[in-house]
C-alpha cells in the first residue's frame, strides 16, 4: 500500500514539472494577426483558411484563435484567445471587421438587438385556437 501512494505521489511530481502549450480553434501566427484587412472573401480565405463557423443569415465569417498553456495540473493560463469576425457582402467583398479579445470576457457588450416575433403580438383566443376551425379545401393531385 505504501508502494503505491509513493508511486502516485512521484507521478504527480512528475505532471507539474511539464508545461504544455495547448492552441484550440486556428492556429495564427504574428504575422496574420497583424494584418487582418483583408479586402475579399476568396483573400481572406486563403490567408486564414475554412471559417470556424459560417453565420448564413447575415453572411458572416467567425474565426476562434487561442492559445493557453498549462504549468501544473491545477495551474492553466490564458495567453490569448480571440474571435475574429468579417461581414462580406453579396459581392464577396469584406464591408465591415472586427476583433474580440475574449480573454477578459467582462469587457464585451453584450448586443440590444431584439427579434421580432409574431407570436406575441397575436391574442390569447388566437394563440389557443389558431390551428383549430375550417380548413380550406386541400389540394388533390391526379
């Protein structure tokens, strides 16, 4: 038993000694953070390559950078973590950029944008009852 507590204690000895560098989502180097005008989707994406996420709706391109290492076990620190993001147009072209520094999340404003939604502005008796009454007639295919 005693054997097996010094072995558990070397390997924890052992774990906290090694650092590690973890990167999650793109891995950029300093050179593409410090040019990030890019004028056209097909520049951007040979650049950055594949989004991490594609917005359909508002046609936007998100790109998440971070790299963190870990010391010790318990012990894990943030070096930068980022979110890129570029508008384009219906013509490919970039209209409008931005950058995120998500490492101090606190300091990002949170959007007042509201969604409209139909189902609100109707009745009571029309939300119960709306699918409930005469049909029209349905369509009969030969």
């Amino acid at each position: 038993m005693l054997k097996v507590f010094f072995y558990i204690c070397f390997f924890l000895i052992l774990a906290n000694c090694s650092n590690k560098t973890i990167y999650s989502g793109k891995i950029l180097k300093n050179e593409e953070l410090e040019d990030i005008n890019f004028t056209n989707k097909d520049n951007l994406i040979s650049k950055l390559g594949n989004p991490s996420y594609v917005d359909p709706i508002e046609n936007k391109f998100f790109y998440f950078s971070e790299k963190s290492e870990k010391k010790s076990i318990f012990k894990k620190e943030i070096k930068y973590s980022y979110i890129f993001v570029f508008e384009i147009d219906e013509d490919e072209q970039i209209i409008n950029s931005e950058v995120f520094d998500i490492k101090d999340i606190k300091s990002i404003k949170l959007s007042n944008d509201n969604t409209t939604n139909q189902i609100v502005k109707r009745g009571l008796l029309e939300k119960i009852f709306g699918g409930v009454g005469t049909q029209g007639e349905l369509p009969t295919t030969p």
